[in-house]
C-alpha cells in the first residue's frame, strides 16, 4: 500500500469519526475558541487567562486566542457575547460582578445576565484585606476599630472602585460598629495604593493581592483579610472570622460565561477542561504567585455562588445608596 492509499484511508477514517460526533462536537472541530476579557492586558485577569489558554488549547484539542472586549465593568464584554451565535466559541472571562452585582448597581443593562449568559464554572478569586500604612501604629484589626470609633479622621476607607466587595464589606462594617465609614472610591487600585503609602487616606479595602509585597516589606500592614479562613496567598494574616466578624466573609471572584442557547454538554466539557487545568499543580502555583486563588467547578455550582453573592450584597447596597447609573 503507498503512502497516498494509507493517508486517503485515514482521512476516511476520521470523516467517520466526526460524523458520529454530537451535532454540538463537529460545530466545534477545529473551530477557535475565543477568550473574551472584559479587562485590558496586563492584568493578573489576563495573566491567569493566558495560562489557562495553553492548557485548553490541549484539553480541548483547538486553537485557543485571547480577545478583549474592555469597558463598564464587564458590560461590554457582555454585550458582545450576548450578540454572537450561542455556539460556544466565545467564552467570556470576566469579573463575576457583571453578573452578581450589575443587575443592583444599573437601573438598565445591555444584556440581561439571567436570560442571556450562562455560568460556565468560577476561575481564580481573591479576598478583600483591610490594610493600613505599617507607620500608623495600628498593629491589628482591633486597633483599627478602636481608632474609627475615637477618631473622624480614621473614619475614611479607600476602594479601587464605586462598588464592589471592598465597598460592600466597608458599609457593613460601619453598620456592625455603629460609624459612619466614608468610601472614597479610586479609579483604579494603583491611584489608591499611591495615596495610602502617602498617607493621604488611613486606610483601604481591596483585593490582597495589591498590598502582599508592601506588606512582606514592612511598608503596609494588612490587617485582616476576608475569607472564612486563613488565605493561601498570606497564611499570615487572619480572616475577619476568626477575629470573630463572621459576617465579614467575601472574595472578588472571575469566571467564565456563555452565550444562552449552547449546548450544555459543552458548557460542561469547558467546566471539566478549566478545572482541570486549574488543579495542575504548576498553574497553581503560578496563579499564587501572582495573587490568585484557583477555583473551579461545575456550571451549577457556579450559578448557586453567583446568586448568592447578588442575594447578599444586594440589600447592604441599597441601604448604602449605592448605583453607578
């Protein structure tokens, strides 16, 4: 037999093959799979979707490229996956607030996240930390709380943005300790870490992953950070629970998304695909290395996450007076 006869029967072959795929498998042979980031390059989002992305490109046995659809916190992104075909070849990788917290913060969104876009699985997350400048000669969280209820100056919490689980977590505390807390919304956490290295805000509420170097240096201090346990990230640093503020539990969580309408066994093969590549040991470490928690999971549990966030925050936000529209 020639070459030519055994490749033209091995091609015969593989036609067979694909013709007993699922309808939803051959849509997607050879078909490249988009990463949509709703943030710009650079960032620890981007990092970590770039590692994900080699990764699948193998799991998934397909090309695998890196698209960004940034502005208004995730709204555009969600726009553009809204309007593409429900074929899963774009997935979107985005902060989850876009879906959590968006339908509480905007009186009118681009798309609707309950009818339009499906969870796909939770990606990396990272607590939120209370941090001050380490020349404050606040040695703890308590010390802090003690000095927001002696002193108006102390009363004012830095946050990388209007609204989020900084925010969320900073109104709550000021109800649980009977202060008025002012937010002093940044755009941006590096114009925030400017100003509390400078001494011009006492203190911030933002993601730990912004103030470990600052903090192993000796520059700032974080305090506590918000997760029900010690952080992987700073095994260091008590959690607000263990201080005993059970109710000061929160991350800021990335995920991904899909169009409504795709098949599910495929939302599942994803789901399966970035766990798995989340749970290799070396893009573990990596996402740490760069401040992020690995996550993943399935499309339900996923979903059951992201409503109770919007469930829970919900309410404090109102109270707080809280919308970006």
């Amino acid at each position: 037999m020639t070459m030519n006869k055994r490749r033209f029967i091995a091609a015969l072959g593989a036609s067979a093959a694909a013709l007993a795929l699922p309808g939803w498998a051959q849509a997607q042979s050879g078909k490249t799979l988009k990463l949509i980031l709703s943030v710009p390059p650079g960032a620890a989002l981007d990092a970590s979707a770039r590692l994900l992305a080699e990764k699948l490109k193998v799991s998934l046995d397909r090309p695998v490229i890196i698209d960004y659809k940034v502005g208004g916190v995730g709204l555009s992104a969600g726009e553009f996956v809204k309007n593409n075909e429900p074929d899963g070849t774009n997935l979107l990788y985005t902060p989850t607030g876009f879906f959590s917290f968006n339908p509480f913060l905007y009186s009118k969104l681009p798309y609707d996240p309950d009818k339009e876009l499906v969870p796909v699985c939770e990606g990396v997350t990272i607590p939120t930390a209370t941090t001050v400048l380490a020349a404050s000669g606040l040695a703890n969280f308590k010390d802090w709380v003690e000095a927001i209820k002696r002193e108006p100056k102390m009363r004012f919490v830095g946050a990388p943005s209007a609204s989020g689980v900084g925010v969320f977590l900073t109104h709550l505390m000021g109800k649980t300790f009977g202060v008025d807390l002012q937010v002093v919304a940044y755009k941006g956490g590096r114009p925030l870490l400017t100003d509390l290295l400078g001494g011009q805000i006492p203190a911030s509420s933002s993601v730990i992953a912004d103030y470990l170097e600052l903090h192993r240096a000796g520059r700032l201090r974080i305090l506590a950070q918000s997760l029900p346990g010690r952080s992987v990230l700073a095994p260091d640093i008590p959690s607000y629970t263990e201080l005993g503020y059970p109710d000061f539990v929160g991350k800021t969580s990335f995920g991904f998304f899909v169009r409504a309408g795709t098949p599910q066994p495929l939302i599942e093969q994803y789901a399966r695909a970035i766990t798995e590549a989340l749970r290799i040991p070396e893009i573990g470490k990596r996402l740490n290395e760069i401040g992020l928690e690995v996550a993943g999971g399935t499309p339900e549990e996923f979903q059951k996450t992201l409503l109770a966030d919007r469930n829970r925050w919900a309410p404090i936000a109102k109270q707080a007076g809280i919308r970006l529209d």
